[in-house]
C-alpha cells in the first residue's frame, strides 16, 4: 500500500474582523472577561449575503489544488467537514464540486464538528493508500456567524466562534516513512447533550419535554413554534466547564495513542497543531505533555474557534510561516461536539 502526503494545501478567512470590544456593544462582555476565559482576541466573520461556508471552502480548495501541482478537474474524491453547512441537505461537498467545475466525482460530507477535518483526513488517507483515488480533497470550512446569537444570553457561546475554510490535497507517496503515519479516531455518545444545537431535530422533543419553558406544550419535532424560538431552543448550547474537563483528558489521550503506535514520544514531535477550540485548553495539554512553546501552534487568538476549519488553517498558517519543514513529525488532535476526538500523526 502507499503513504499518503499532503501535496497542497491551503487557507482562507474573510476580510470582516470582530474584536472582543466590538461584541461588547452588542452583549454583556469585555475583551478582558473573553481573553481571561478563551485566549481570543479576535475573530473573522464571513459578508452575510456574498460568502459562505462552500465559497469560503472554495477559495481554500484553490490554493491547495495549485500548491499540488494539479487543477479542480485532477481533483478524484471531495471531503467536504462541517457543521454549518449552506443548506441542511443536500452537503457542501457536491455544492463545491459544482462550482469549481469538476467532473461528476465522488462527494462525501463529514459531520464530526471540532474533529470533523482529522476524521475528514483519516477517510480520505484509506482511499489514497488502497489506490483507490489518487487526488483527494479535503475540505473543513465553517461560516458560524449567521447562527450566532449576539445577545447576552448567549455570550458563552458566541464570543469562541469565528469563521473561515482550510483545505488540503492528499496524493500517494513512495517516499517510505513520509507522509501520514497514522490516524487514530474516538467518540463517546454519552454527554452529547451538553454541546449541542438541539433544535431543529427530531430527537429534539425527548431533550426539551421536561424543561420548563413548556410545561403544557406539546412540541412538534421540526416544527418551529414562537415558544422554541423565544426560549432560545435553537441556539448552539454549550456546558463549558464539562466539554474543557472533557477535552484535557481525552487530548493528550489521543496524542499519545498516536505517538505509541508509531514506536514515539512527546520529545519527536516537531510541531502539535491542536483544534483551536480555547487557548487555555491547549496551553494545558501543552504542559502535559511536556511541550515547548515552538512545538505547539496556537492561532485562535487571530481566529477564534472555527471548528472543522481550525486544524487546517493553523496548519497552513504554520507552514507559511515555516514552523513546518521537510522531514518534520507533525501531530493534528481535535475533540469536540458529540463528543468525537481524534488525532493524525504526520511525517511531513
């Protein structure tokens, strides 16, 4: 079977950038009370009627089809990761493929949230090491901001979320040991709930039956009443403390896992390119592990938490900047809603 390498890649982020002060005129918060709590200073959000999360996914796909060496109509397979997709059905992924003018090939739409663009890359990786295809794009993009409440309500929510797409082009490679090493994915059903957008869903009545905003209501699973809408049932809902108790364990987890399989160690890792979910998650797992500040990349200060798309943007970034070099073992690690965790180990 074949390795398979990252052959290009690329990033996008919209012009519009929101401060911490900006979201302050809007909801009860302040740059001091969000930077203490998340590391964020800033975030980007997409124009309202011109972008969203395909035509930013589309702009990422451009650049890393032309770092490949190869054009949209090379392009095999789609991975298309996210969880604000531009219509409930049908996905992105097709949606991309339509506009970049590709031929009638395979589209495969990935909903694992925070770790949608690790799982994204570890299906992409079986097709490309069985020979199956031989340009695999894969695509985490997210436009977050048009179901962003900007009340304070929802201020624990809305201040970690930004917008923006990365992507990348996975192609076989003989070069032994290069390439991705191994993938490792994970999930664990039992908290779902706790970060979670219940509404619209059907399994959405069970969730609410008891809770007192409808004490007499018989709800009507997609059916969107003024009482859901006014109770803010169909608003993102994140219990926050939970998911970061959560999320310290299972991430140095599944670095480890990686780095076992693989006959390594936290000292060989070159760089650690986390989910960009809080900074002061990954400042922990850094410490964990026993990790210097040149062997992490952070950008969610810049950026926020742009979910699926986080992974591939700070690995972008992180290699335009040079932080990543030939040779070089590169971890990528996410955990998120669902909860689904799950690491990528890289010989670059």
């Amino acid at each position: 079977m074949h390795q398979t390498k990252i052959a290009g890649i690329g990033y996008y982020v919209p012009k519009n950038v929101y401060t911490n002060t900006d979201l302050s005129h809007f909801m009860d918060t302040n740059d001091e009370w969000i930077q203490e709590r998340t590391g964020i200073e800033e975030r980007r959000f997409a124009d309202r009627y011109d972008e969203t999360t395909t035509t930013m996914g589309i702009e990422a796909a451009k650049i890393a089809i032309e770092r490949a060496g190869i054009t949209a109509k090379e392009v095999d397979f789609i991975v298309f990761a996210t969880l604000s997709p531009d219509y409930y059905f049908p996905g992105c992924g097709v949606l991309l493929q339509r506009e970049m003018g590709m031929g009638e090939i395979g589209a495969l739409d990935i909903r694992n949230q925070c770790s949608g663009f690790v799982y994204a890359l570890s299906v992409a990786d079986q097709f490309v090491k069985t020979g199956m295809y031989k340009n695999v794009l894969v695509v985490g993009s997210e436009k977050h901001s048009f179901a962003m409440d900007f009340e304070t309500r929802s201020r624990n929510v809305s201040v970690i979320f930004g917008d923006g797409a990365g992507a990348v082009v996975l192609q076989p490679t003989d070069e032994k040991g290069k390439g991705i090493l191994s993938t490792h994915l994970h999930s664990d059903g039992a908290d779902a709930e706790i970060l979670a957008m219940h509404y619209p869903g059907s399994h959405a009545n069970k969730w609410m039956k008891d809770k007192p905003a409808f004490p007499d209501q018989e709800l009507g699973g997609l059916f969107m009443t003024p009482e859901i809408l006014a109770s803010g049932a169909v608003l993102p809902y994140m219990d926050g403390p939970s998911v970061f108790k959560k999320a310290v364990v299972k991430f140095p987890e599944v670095i480890r896992e990686a780095l076992v399989a693989n006959n390594l160690t936290e000292k060989d890792i070159n760089l650690l390119v986390p989910h960009q979910a809080n900074l002061r998650i990954s400042q922990y797992v850094q410490n964990l592990l026993g990790l210097n500040d040149d062997q992490v990349f952070n950008n969610i200060q810049k950026y926020g938490n742009t979910t699926a798309a986080s992974v591939p943007i700070a690995l972008c970034e992180a290699w335009e900047a040079g932080k990543i070099k030939n040779g070089d073992l590169v971890c990528l690690a996410a955990f998120g809603s669902g909860f689904a965790w799950a690491s990528a180990l890289i010989r670059w």
